[in-house]
C-alpha cells in the first residue's frame, strides 16, 4: 500500500521510525518530510502535503504527526475530500477506518510510544472500511455539506 506521511520537529523521531518500519513492511512510503530536525518548523507545510497526496493518490493512505496530533488532524481534514482522525489507541485506529472510511491518521508524538504508533498505523492501515449503509450515510452527508454546505434535515 501506498502511504503518505508527514509531520514536525515534535514527532520527528517516530516519524523517522516509521518510515523505515513502513519500509520494513513492504508499504511504498511516500514521506513528504520533515526530512531533518528544525525546531521551529510548522507542521501544516508537510501535514497538508500528506493530505493532498493521499486526496490525489485513491486507494493510499495517510500519517500525519505532531506534539499532540490535534492541530495536524485539524490541517489534514481541510484538504477536500479527506477524513483524518486522532486515534491515541488501537481502538479508535480501527473505528476510524470501519466506521469513518478515514484515510488519514494522525497521531500525537509528545502522547504516544513509537510501539504504540506502529500498533495504530498497521491497525489503520489493515482496517478496510465497514460498508454498513448507516456509516455510508454520514459519511456522504458530511461529503454533501462539504461540496455544497447544505445541512441535512433534522428528524
């Protein structure tokens, strides 16, 4: 599977681990950086870079990475098209590719263990999305409200 990734100077060293993991196992990485330690760089340069590489490249998916990984899933999900989640566990991993069809995790460096982090990423990476007709629904009116704005009626 094609992987994008990217992220800043708070997950450098888990994002560099996972490259090669990634590697390791037989994914094709594309890593669009940081590609060396700068402590002040900003992670919306590679996060959105990542994003847009998976929303151009279907069947990929995306890891984003950050300090806490909220403000690089918030810059992800504004790429058109992209569903990123927060996962900080296994669990959300796999809820979020069965229950959201999310493509893009992003995963908070200063939160989690590098073990931790290849734990989500290969759980992401091996959830195939549900299918369940409910699921499917909110995931096409959040798609409509992104394309058109309109709201869905209440009930």
């Amino acid at each position: 599977m094609r992987v994008h990734i990217g992220g800043d100077h708070a997950a450098f060293e888990m994002q560099r681990a996972l490259v090669s993991w990634l590697n390791e196992e037989g994914h094709d990485v594309v890593d669009h950086g940081a590609s060396t330690y700068n402590d002040v760089d900003d992670y919306p340069v590679f996060v959105l870079r990542a994003a847009e590489g998976v929303a151009g490249d279907p069947g990929s998916l995306g890891v984003v990475l950050g300090g806490s990984g909220n403000g690089e899933q918030m810059a992800a999900n504004k790429v058109k098209g992209i569903r990123a989640a927060l996962c900080y566990n296994t669990e959300l991993a796999q809820l979020a590719r069965q229950h959201n069809d999310a493509q893009v995790i992003s995963i908070g460096g200063r939160f989690n263990t590098i073990d931790e982090a290849k734990e989500m990423v290969r759980v992401f990476l091996a959830t195939p999305f549900s299918g369940v007709e409910r699921h499917q629904r909110r995931i096409d009116m959040v798609e409509e409200y992104e394309t058109t704005g309109h709201l869905p009626p209440q009930e």
